[in-house]
C-alpha cells in the first residue's frame, strides 16, 4: 500500500508538468534559506525535474537594479515573473524567493499562470536585522495561498510544512 501511494505521488508529479513556487514576503523572513532547501528537496526527491531558483537579491545583484521606489520593485518582480514563465515554458520547475510586495501584480501573475503557480506567505514575527529592509506597504496575500510562519521554526520544519500543503 506504502508503495502504491508513492507510485501514485510520483506519477501525480509527473503530471504537473511544470510549475512556479512564489515565495513572497518581507526580507529576513526566510523566503531565500526555505527556496534554497525546497531546490535541494526537489532535486533529490524528483530527479527526473528540471529545477530552477530564481532570487530577487540575485536578480537585483546581476543587473545592478538599486531602484527600490514602486516603479523600480515592479520592474524587478516583472522581470523575475517574464523569467520564471520563460523557464516553466521550457519545462523547469521554477522557485521564485522575492520580496513582490504589491499584491495586484502578484495576481495577475497568478491569473496568467493558473494553477501553473502557487503562492507561499513566508513571514516571521522575529527580529532578524533585515528590519531596515522593510517594505513599509507590503500587502499580505489574501486567497489562494500558503501561508508559512517560520517564528521560532527550524528552516526543515517550515519545509516540511510547505510539502504537506502541496501534497508532494
């Protein structure tokens, strides 16, 4: 029975061909460290999936973006967002760990790719010294999310969490 639920969790994941995990939330939160150990998990449990981590912090290194008005934080989240449709178009799974603090731009991303992506909230109640770095009007997803409070938990068990509620 054991192995008849692994084969069909297997072959349930196989059917989603591709998909886009959205990691938003303020900076320190965790987005990056549950990304980074959601690849590794990926990786070693679905072999056979081409994975992909895209970060804004990477993101805004490379093409040297230090614009943090609205204009320039929606300019980053939409290249990241035309990025991760590009991969997924070329079968990779995609993890996307950005801040994305303006909720409207989120969903239409997530109307576009319908249920191609998934949404995580990754948010803490800790002080971890990236306070400074705060989005002052972060809007907090409403509906059709996962909602991941990583106070007081260990990255694994914040990992743990997002693998029950999407069912891998």
């Amino acid at each position: 029975m054991v192995q008849e639920l692994s084969i069909l969790k297997l072959v349930n994941l196989q059917n989603k061909i591709k998909m886009i995990y959205w990691l938003t939330g303020q900076p320190g939160h965790g987005k990056t460290t549950l990304a980074k150990i959601f690849k590794e998990y990926l990786e070693n449990n679905y072999s056979h999936k081409k994975i992909m981590h895209i970060d804004g912090d990477d993101l805004r290194e490379i093409f040297n973006n230090k614009d943090f008005s609205k204009e320039g934080r929606i300019k980053n989240i939409t290249f990241a967002q035309g990025l991760a449709k590009y991969l997924s178009m070329k079968g990779f799974d995609v993890i996307v760990s950005l801040v994305a603090p303006y909720k409207e731009v989120r969903e239409s991303f997530k109307t576009d790719m319908g249920s191609e992506l998934t949404e995580i909230y990754v948010h803490t109640e800790e002080l971890r010294g990236r306070e400074a770095n705060h989005v002052s009007d972060y809007e907090k997803p409403t509906e059709n999310f996962i909602d991941v409070d990583t106070t007081d938990i260990e990255p694994i068990g914040s990992l743990l969490e997002i693998i029950n509620q999407i069912q891998l």
